[in-house]
C-alpha cells in the first residue's frame, strides 16, 4: 500500500510537471526513423565511418553544479562549488561524470586528462575496444568518450556549445593527435533553460538549423520539455531525452554510452537506462522510469487512467 501511494505521488507530480510545460506538449513526439535506420543502429554515418577504420566519437558537455544557479547542490562539501573538480556533484562525486565512467566495472580507460581550451575546466577523455560485430566491422572498434568540464556558473553558454554540436556536427582532436568527427553529443548537469526549476512558458533558444543535427542525447531534468521540439527541428536523432525531475547522473551517462558503443538503437539504450536508473534509485518503480524516459507516455499513464503500481 505504501510502494502504491508512493508510486500515485510520483506519478502525479510528473503528469502535472507535464501539463505545466506547455511548450513541449504543443507538438507530439515523431517516430525516430526508418526500419532501416533502426537496423542501422544509432546513426548510420557512424556505421560507415567505424566500417572505414575510423572509432567512434562521443562527446558530453558537463557544466559543474553550482549553488548559485538552481539551489543547494548536495550536502558534502564542494558540491555546488562551480569550480570544484574533485568534489562536485556532477564531476567528481560519486555520481560525477569524470568519477563513475573512471569506476574500473565500467570497462573504459582515462587515456586523457587536463585542460584544453579556455573554456574548459578540464577535458577528460575515455576508451574502450568494443567487437566490431555490431557494426558490421572486422575485429575491434575503438570507442572515445570526451568530456568537457565547465564552470558551473555557465550552464547557458554550455548548452549552447551542444546545441551547436547538435546542430552541425563537430570535430575533436584526440589523444594520440589525430582528428575525428564527433558521431553523437551529449549534455549533463542542470537544465539551464528551467526558471526555479520549472519550465517557462517562453524559452530562449537559439534558431535550430534544418535537417543538419547529429544524434543527440541529455541527462537533464525537464529535456523533452525545453529541447524536443529543437532536436527535431535540427533533424538530430534523439537517443535520450528525458522528461519530468530526473537525476542528471553518471549511471545514466555510462547507460547512454555504454548502448552506443554497442551500436545499439535509441530504444534498447533506453531500456539500459531504466535499468540504471531503477538500480541506483530504489524508490522509483521500473513502470515510471520509463514514463521519464520514454519518447511518448504510455496510455496508461493518460489523465483520469489508473496508475502502474511498483
């Protein structure tokens, strides 16, 4: 009875976040392709380039918890230090980006690490070899994760560089020297665009170019609310976009890259990222870490309909 009145809660306070965002709820969720883009994987692109020899690039923007953007960060100290690299929640703590993919049951390698360009906090970059099975390549398929720390303080400016990314695609220079073309971009931390942690009736956006984007994914609270409409516009493939008052964690990160690697298509990382999610957060059920993270709510999750009890 108590997991039931729990559950009904939760599920309350997220269909009302959901009628509060009106924008979002103005323009009904498009299926994410074709059978044979599906077939294909997260981006068909990717597929080629891995096939021709190249690895595969993921980029993350990470700007720092900050006190003063948003509310209290956590209680240990550092958390909301928008500078603090060792200490902050959404890079060194526990949960942090640049801690949890460094966890040795990840399976990725640091093979970078350090400032590298002036508006970086830090650049960390990761690594692992994956078989190139699920590619359609021969023997193994190098994977890098390259994360950005930015001052907490610069959410907007942050997103705004991967919207940019989103938009027209990117290029990195990696570790050992070489260039390589960003195949998917992603962005954790706190929603910038969110007004006392409400989406606003009006958002501030840049103009999304048309049909040019490049698989795209977030970990934010409120995503779908404030950027589905932009990511379609851009013609990116979304691969995650979660709605209502998510947790912006590394789990989930390491979920999303952890699918990509694996070539995997939008939906089966979703289904890794329910399984996180439910991992770490016990007080959440499966059936409404989907209703989160799920492109469209399920019927049973409609207005007046009777909630899934966890």
């Amino acid at each position: 009875m108590a997991s039931a009145t729990r559950l009904s809660a939760l599920g309350a306070v997220l269909l009302a976040s959901l009628a509060f965002a009106s924008p979002a709820r103005a323009e009904a969720p498009k299926p994410l392709g074709t059978a044979k883009a599906e077939r294909a994987g997260f981006s068909a692109r990717a597929a080629d380039d891995v096939r021709a020899g190249k690895p595969l690039v993921i980029e993350v923007f990470v700007p720092l918890c900050s006190d003063d953007k948003g509310g209290p960060c956590g209680k240990h100290p550092g958390a909301g230090d928008p500078k603090n690299l060792e200490d902050n929640l959404y890079w060194g703590a526990v949960f942090g980006a640049r801690r949890y993919l460094g966890r040795r049951d990840t399976g990725w390698t640091r093979v970078e690490s350090g400032p590298a360009e002036s508006f970086e906090l830090e650049r960390i970059t990761f690594k692992r070899s994956v078989s190139g099975a699920a590619w359609g390549a021969s023997g193994s398929v190098d994977v890098y994760v390259v994360l950005h720390a930015i001052d907490g303080d610069s959410g907007k400016a942050a997103l705004e560089r991967f919207l940019e990314v989103a938009g027209r695609g990117g290029n990195l220079k990696l570790a050992d020297g070489s260039n390589a073309d960003v195949h998917a971009v992603g962005f954790m931390g706190r929603n910038p665009l969110l007004q006392n942690g409400r989406v606003p009736s009006r958002l501030e956006l840049p103009a999304a170019p048309s049909g040019t984007g490049i698989p795209v994914f977030t970990t934010m609270a409120h995503a779908r609310e404030t950027l589905g409409s932009w990511v379609r516009r851009a013609g990116s493939r979304e691969i995650l976009l979660p709605r209502g008052p998510v947790a912006s964690e590394g789990y989930v990160l390491d979920a999303v890259v952890q699918g990509l690697a694996q070539n995997e298509a939008p939906w089966s990382v979703r289904k890794r990222v329910v399984k996180a999610y439910t991992r770490w957060h016990k007080s959440v059920p499966a059936p409404l870490a989907e209703v989160y993270f799920s492109p469209a709510v399920p019927k049973s999750w409609s207005f007046g309909a009777k909630k899934p009890i966890g």
